[in-house]
C-alpha cells in the first residue's frame, strides 16, 4: 500500500501524465474540454486516427446516472459559476452521451479516501458506483464481496478498440484478475511516465570536450572529469559528478524517484521480482550484479562523485545539487525537464546566468546490458459496485475519452476540456498560452480522463513526444502538446521512449501477502541498511551475502513463495 500512495503522490505532481480517475486519489493530471462541441471544431488540423470501431457515440434517453466520489483541494475553484457536477466536461457529457456526473463523495486527499472506502464497507453504506484504486484498497474491496466482476460487460460493451487497447498490453489483467474473472478495469499506463533517462550540463560537457556516456566506463570518466576537471570554470573544487540522494521516504535506497542510480545493475535491477531460470519470480537482490553494483557506489563514494552527505538527501535536495550547479549528471524521468530542471534554466535565462541542459538515453551498466525499472503498466483498477446496472454507459464513456488518448480525430476535447479554463479563442484559432488568470485543469471532474498520452503499443509510429520533439506540429494534439509543456520535458520524454526496449519488467504489482505484511517492512529496513553500510564503506561488498542469508530467514523464502503463488492466482 505504501508503494501505491507514493506513486499516487508522485504523478499528481506530473500534469504531462495519464491523469487518473477523477472520482479517487489522483487528479492533478489534468487536461481539459470545450464548452460546446462546436468549439472542438477547429481551423488546425486534428489527428489522423479516425476510429470507425469507436462506439457509437449514442445519447442516453433517459440519462443515465454514474456516482462516484472526488478529491478537491482548496485551490481547485472552477469558473464562471461552474460546479465539480456542472462544468464544460460534466456538461457535455449530459448533453451529447446523456451521461450525468454525480459525485457521491468528496474527499481531500488519498488517506481521506481510503478512509471513507473502509467506513462504508465496515457500516454497510452505499459505495460510489466507480471507485479508482489499488493497493491493499483493491484487495479488500474484492475480498467484501461489494463489487462486480465485469466479464461479460467487457465482453457485450466494450469497443473493438477498447478490447485491442487491453490485447496489446495483457500484462495490465494481472491486478485485475482473480481465479480467470475480471474484477475491474486496470487503467494502462503510456509505458514512459516514470522512465528514467540521464540529464547532463551540456555547457560543463561542452566545456571538457567530451561526449555524453554511452556505457558505464564512459559514464565513470565523466563522473571524474565533472568532479575533478573545473567544469564550472571558477578555479575551485567543488563539484560533483552526479546527484544523488538516498532518503527515499519509502526505502530503495539506490532507486529515488530523481537522483536515482538503477541504472548501474543493468537487466537484474534490486526491488523487483524478476523471473528466474525456472520461470518463477525471485527477488531481485539475489541477483549478483546487485552486490556488483552496490561495490561500485561504494567506489564513486570515495572518490568524491557525488555529495557526501547524500545518505540523508531526499529527491529534491539531491536534485537541488543538479540544478544549483554542483552536480553535473542527474538520473531522473522526463517529467523533470519541466520541474525541478526546466524552473531552474528558466530561472537562470532570467538571471543571465549559463544553465544548458540536456537528456540522454541512459548508459549501459555494470554487466554492459542496458537496463531500468519499467514504469508500471497500470497504476490503478476501476472497480463497480456491485448492483451497478448501467456498465454500456461506462464503456460509451471511457471509449470517448480513449479516443482523446489515441489522437482520434472525433475526440471532443481535441482544443482543450474548457473554454477560459485551458485555452482560449483567439482570431478563430485555439491559443493555450494566454488563458487570463491562468491554466485550470477540469480532469478531475471526469471519471475516464480525456488527456494525457497514448497508452503503450496502441498507436504505430513515434510517440507524439518524439514527433513534438523533431518539430511536428500537424495536427492540434501535437500543437497543444508543444504548447502547453515545457520543452525540456517534451525532449526527455522523447528521449524515454528511445529505450522502451531496456525496461526491466516487474513480475508483480499485487498486494502484500500474509507474511509481507508482517515482516516486509523489516525486510525493508535490513536491505536499506545494507545497501548504504556498503555504499558509505562502513561494511565490505562481502556483507551482502550476509544480508541476502537474513533476508530468507527472517521472511524472505516464505514471501517468494506467497508471490508466486498470488500471481498464479492473477490469471
């Protein structure tokens, strides 16, 4: 669960991501929609994917009702009167799909839901008939019987290409599935949100006449040059080759949401269960390349590349060695080409100072594969409440809003989900970068979002980051992509999708078993503490395989074997 929370908190920060359901725990991840459908219909070209499987985007008679619940912040304030039930997104789903929105709950924040979630199955209360979760969450909600398995709906009402959307990413069923019954439908990722890519000063590049690393004796000469070489030009030594900061606030020591280092073990990454030779799921600290690779931390530790202290940074200090000029390398997603990375070059244009930044695909590591986690296929499961009858309207919905992902041509909200909110008309054309009093997001008022990107292996071709990134602008998914997001991140998800192929893959993303959540949380602390005992040199390479011995003995040989188990139960 506490996995779950801090990926949720991380991609509300994120507004270039897939938003989730509005009706939950995320919903910064906003986009938006046209006060009208005539608004939609704009002078600039929209995209290709002209969908002849969609749904038939059929009117409701009598309008059909779907609850669900909402979290609002303090800062979320609509205008011109509007409300979280009656706005551009909600309307024009009454008017043209006769689909009303009601918010049966409003929340503040992911705890204050999870809560709610559990008073009401404890009391009997009515749940929401669409609820958006994962996590432990997800298990108790199938474990009390409250919600429905959705096999022959997905079967009766789901769109051809709905169907072809789960076909191309299968892996997605494995939270959503019990004994071979659908018990949801897992939302599916667009594969990059969380890939990391490596930042570089280009300028200290520049600067030493050397090029960006292609492998990890490459990457180990410019760690040295970047610590040891002036790459700032000030005559002092006081740089660092890279960023790094180990206060996770959620262990992985090695594996920070920014600054992180998972590059270095290549294809058998630590934190994950992987599969091993007998096609069952093992831990990935048992692979050797992770002790292999925690000896080479230790080796750039004491030779100064990166901040002493970084034990106890978290991200965003770590981070700050990046962009405050300390640091030369960061390993961090695309996302952060707009913050912190993209603020702070901006900041220093505006200061007349010298900040050039550029991502690279990361390098090969210690066994010479390239290799990093994969972001997670699917970062949440819709559930219905069982007794819920209207799931042809949930399908007509999230196909509509499918579409706006894939670039359809007849996606409602191809300008934006809201005149004056997120765009506004200027001589006949939509502008996104003048809107008066600033960007509001509405995605948060949709149970399916309509923004973001296409999920993972459903569209061919480059990405509409790749093609924002070479300059395309085409059609008015691509304008307002390059219009509404800084540059920086446009570039470094482009860069992301360039090593798709490299991603690690997570054999599971279920719950905590019975032992797991008993002792994982131990387990936790004795790998974080022998990961940064062996780092700072406090304790020899040799220590790992101490570590490894405690670990299956305190809990560890029992929870390989629950997991396997639970995802025999998946399929």
């Amino acid at each position: 669960m506490k996995r779950y929370r801090r990926t949720v908190a991380i991609l509300t920060g994120i507004t270039l991501c897939m938003s989730m359901i509005a009706g939950c725990t995320v919903g910064d991840n906003e986009a938006s929609v046209s006060t009208s459908p005539s608004n939609t219909a704009s002078p600039i070209a929209t995209g290709n994917n002209q969908s002849p499987q969609s749904n038939a985007r059929t009117k409701f008679d009598p309008p059909v009702t779907i609850s669900a619940a909402i979290t609002l912040r303090p800062s979320d304030k609509l205008r011109f009167g509007d409300t979280p039930e009656n706005n551009p997104v909600t309307r024009w789903l009454s008017e043209n799909l006769g689909i009303v929105t009601k918010f049966q709950w409003v929340v503040t924040d992911t705890a204050a839901f999870e809560t709610k979630v559990r008073l009401a199955m404890a009391s009997g209360e009515t749940l929401p008939d669409v609820l958006y979760t994962g996590g432990s969450l997800l298990e108790e909600l199938i474990d009390s019987g409250k919600i429905q398995t959705i096999d022959e709906a997905f079967e009766k009402y789901a769109s051809p290409r709905l169907k072809n959307l789960y076909e191309k990413n299968p892996a997605v069923w494995a939270t959503a599935k019990r004994n071979g019954k659908v018990i949801g439908l897992p939302d599916v990722s667009n594969g990059v949100v969380g890939e990391n890519i490596m930042w570089i000063r280009q300028d200290w590049l520049d600067k030493l006449q050397m090029k960006a690393p292609t492998t990890i004796e490459e990457f180990e000469k410019l760690l040295d040059a970047f610590t040891n070489q002036d790459p700032d030009g000030n005559g002092k030594k006081d740089t660092f080759g890279m960023a790094f900061g180990a206060n996770t606030g959620y262990h992985k020591p090695t594996n920070n949401y920014m600054t992180n280092t998972e590059f270095i073990f290549g294809q058998d990454q630590p934190y994950m269960w992987l599969k091993g030779p007998d096609g069952k799921l093992e831990y990935g600290a048992n692979r050797p390349t992770v002790k292999a690779g925690l000896a080479k931390l230790n080796l750039w530790y004491s030779k100064g590349y990166f901040n002493p202290d970084f034990g106890t940074m978290d991200a965003a200090k770590a981070m700050a060695d990046f962009t405050s000029g300390k640091a030369g390398i960061a390993i961090a997603a695309g996302w952060a080409g707009a913050w912190p990375i993209g603020t702070a070059v901006s900041e220093a244009k505006s200061k007349n100072q010298t900040l050039n930044v550029k991502p690279y695909p990361i390098p090969s590591g210690i066994t010479g594969e390239v290799g990093r986690q994969e972001s997670q296929p699917s970062y949440g499961t819709y559930v219905f409440r069982k007794g819920f009858n209207n799931m042809e309207a949930i399908f007509k919905y999230y196909d509509t809003m499918y579409g706006c992902l894939i670039e359809d041509a007849s996606c409602p909200f191809a300008v934006g989900q809201g005149e004056g909110y997120d765009y506004v008309m200027k001589d006949g054309k939509p502008d996104w970068k003048t809107v008066p009093d600033g960007i509001v997001n509405l995605s948060r008022y949709l149970i399916f979002p309509s923004n973001g990107t296409a999920p993972t292996n459903v569209m061919e071709g480059p990405s509409i980051y790749q093609r924002v990134a070479a300059g395309k602008l085409d059609n008015v998914f691509e304008q307002k992509l390059a219009a509404s997001n800084d540059k920086l991140a446009i570039d470094g998800f482009s860069v992301g999708y360039l090593q798709m192929d490299k991603d690690v893959k997570n054999g599971f993303y279920g719950a905590n078993t019975p032992t797991m959540k008993e002792k994982w949380e131990q387990l936790n602390t004795l790998e974080d503490q022998a990961y940064l005992q062996i780092i700072h040199g406090k304790q020899k390479p040799d220590y790992f395989d101490t570590f490894l011995k405690q670990w299956h003995e305190q809990g560890g040989t029992q929870i390989t074997k629950e997991i396997n188990e639970a995802v025999a139960k998946q399929k």
